[in-house]
C-alpha cells in the first residue's frame, strides 16, 4: 500500500506538502501540486477512507435496511436513495431484514457499529416500536423512516399517500357499478397497511356501501398470503365482483389463484393492485395498478437525510407524502352489470 511518505519522496516534496495537496488543506504552488498528482498517479495512490473517516468524523456513508431487494418496489427505492447520495459522495450499504424484527435490528446494531453518517429504514410488522428506535438520538445519527412508520415513533419520514391511492382505486370498482369489493389487505401493525385500508373504507362509505367483514382478507404482504386471501374469497358463495389487493406481490398470488380457479378477469372479478411494477403492463389482461413514486420515495428520503446531516433541516420531525396515481387498464376497465339487471 503506497503511503503519503512514499509519495513525497517521489515528488522530492515535504510530507505535509503532500498532506496539503491531498486535503486541500493549505495553499500549495502550482509547481509543487503538479509534482504531487504526478508521484500520486504513478504509485497508484489511494486515501484511506479510515483514516479520512478519523479525520473529519464522517465515514461518508449510510445505511439502508429494507425487507427484501428482490422486491422490485424496493429496489426503485433503493436506487433513488443510492443515485442522490452518489452524487454527494456517499457510499450506501444495504440490508435485507425480510420483515423480520429480529434482523432488522441486527442491521441497525452493525450500521451503529460502523458508524454510518445516518440510516434509511423501512421497518418490519411490530404491534409497538422496538426499544432500541424508540430510545435512538436521531441528533447524533439521523434517521429517515421510508415507506412505513410505527405508532407513536417520532422521526423524519416519506410515504407515499397510502389513503388517497387506495381511495381512488376502490372508487374506480365502485364507479363501474361494483358493489362487493374485497380488499387483501397487508399486517395491521404497519401504517402503510393501515391507511389503505382506511382508504377502502372511506370510498365505500362515499358510494353508500357498507363494509362487509369476510370481504376484508388480512394478507403479508408476500405472494402465498395473496394467494392463500384470493382462494378464500373465491370459495364465498357470494363472491365479490372486485379485488382491491394492497401490494404487488399479494397481487401475483391473486393472479395464480385466478388461473387456478379458472376465473376470468375482470368480467368474473375486475382486479386492481396497489403498487404497479413494470411488466403488468404487458399481462393479458394487463393490471390496474395505483403507482407509487418508488424511485422518488428513495430520492426524497435521502435528501432529507442530507439535509439534517448538513444542519440545513433543522426542528421536529418532518413527514412528506408523495401523490400516486391511478394506472387503470384491462384487469378492471369494464362495466359491470349486477345479475338482477342482467336478467331483465
């Protein structure tokens, strides 16, 4: 490993003239400079990011955990999240929690331990806030909490408006003259789960239509629960005539009960997924879907991290919602006409 000391008897310089030129320190004569860049090309010179870290107390990096990469919803978090930090020169490092509480605090005990400049996290289902972020001094390493929050956490936060999505999404069904509407919906402990289910709620209640319970199908947001919630429904011997599934993954399961169940969508069951992923456009039918700003959601959260790291954001906690918007295609463009009008 080349060392400064090494570079300086290359550039036939001081050390701390070399010192300087790398950290910009002081000023240095043009002549010299030059003569340094020069000995740090040729040795093939690299900073310790170590001992820079000792230095300046900022490791320039941050920590993401999040439950599952392969989820294509997270991976646009992901990237918006790294393309923003990239730009100010921070390396990000991810963890996969797989919703799991357990893991998910491994990942913060060893983000700690690394001493990140801050952390992004998208918590996993707990009925209360673990100790450990309900104890945590965000003034010392800040955090931003992305997609979900606990009840009763404080602290920065972005989601995606949860309750408007779904709102729409469900009044859309109602408008095409459904009136047996089933939601899947995702664990109750989470606050994204929450909202879209009250979302649900609140657009039966605006077309006069009474929320009936075994329509309300509890799911993990994972593609089993999807299936396992789609397959019940299916065996009701009053069906619902339209599906309200509260993630992409959940709505894969659909799709596989569907084709199993030999159900035709959406003249038999009109379909629509909160969450939309590029390839349901390519479906027969291809899925309606309301779009969150994934890649923004990762964007967003990083410069509010950035913010609070330079001292720029300052105060209470800030939440920011971001809009979605309704992608309605085949899975539920079509009029339905209950079986009393139909047989008139």
């Amino acid at each position: 490993m080349v060392t400064i000391r090494q570079i300086a008897e290359h550039a036939r310089v001081s050390t701390a003239t070399v010192s300087h030129v790398i950290n910009s320190t002081a000023y240095v004569s043009p002549e010299l400079r030059q003569r340094v860049l020069a000995a740090v090309r040729e040795l093939g010179y690299q900073p310790s990011a170590l001992a820079r870290s000792l230095r300046t107390k900022q490791t320039k990096t941050v920590g993401i955990v999040i439950p599952d990469i392969t989820n294509p919803f997270f991976a646009d978090v992901v990237r918006g999240a790294e393309d923003l930090l990239l730009q100010e020169g921070y390396t990000l490092i991810i963890g996969n929690s797989d919703g799991e509480a357990r893991k998910q605090e491994q990942y913060y005990r060893a983000f700690c331990s690394k001493q990140v400049d801050g952390l992004l996290m998208v918590v996993a289902p707990a009925e209360h806030p673990p100790e450990y972020l309900s104890r945590h001094n965000c003034e010392a390493l800040p955090i931003v909490y992305l997609d979900r929050m606990y009840r009763g956490l404080r602290g920065d936060g972005v989601m995606a408006d949860n309750s408007g999505g779904s709102y729409d999404a469900v009044g859309h069904l109602l408008e095409l003259g459904h009136r047996r509407v089933a939601i899947i919906t995702g664990p109750p402990q989470l606050q994204n789960a929450r909202m879209r289910l009250e979302g649900y709620k609140r657009a039966l209640e605006q077309y006069q239509v009474q929320v009936d319970g075994e329509l309300v199908r509890e799911g993990r947001f994972d593609v089993e629960s999807g299936y396992e919630q789609t397959r019940a429904l299916l065996s009701l011997n009053n069906r619902p005539t339209g599906l309200f599934v509260s993630n992409a993954l959940m709505t894969m399961g659909s799709l596989r009960a569907f084709a199993e169940g030999g159900v035709r969508c959406p003249e038999e069951m009109a379909l629509v997924s909160f969450d939309d992923i590029f390839w349901f456009d390519l479906l027969r039918p291809a899925i309606s879907a309301v779009a969150q700003p994934s890649y923004e959601l990762g964007a967003k959260a990083a410069e509010m991290l950035l913010k609070r790291l330079s001292g720029h954001l300052k105060g209470p906690p800030i939440h920011k919602v971001l809009e979605t918007k309704l992608m309605v295609r085949d899975s539920s463009n079509w009029q339905f006409t209950p079986a009393e009008e139909r047989a008139v």
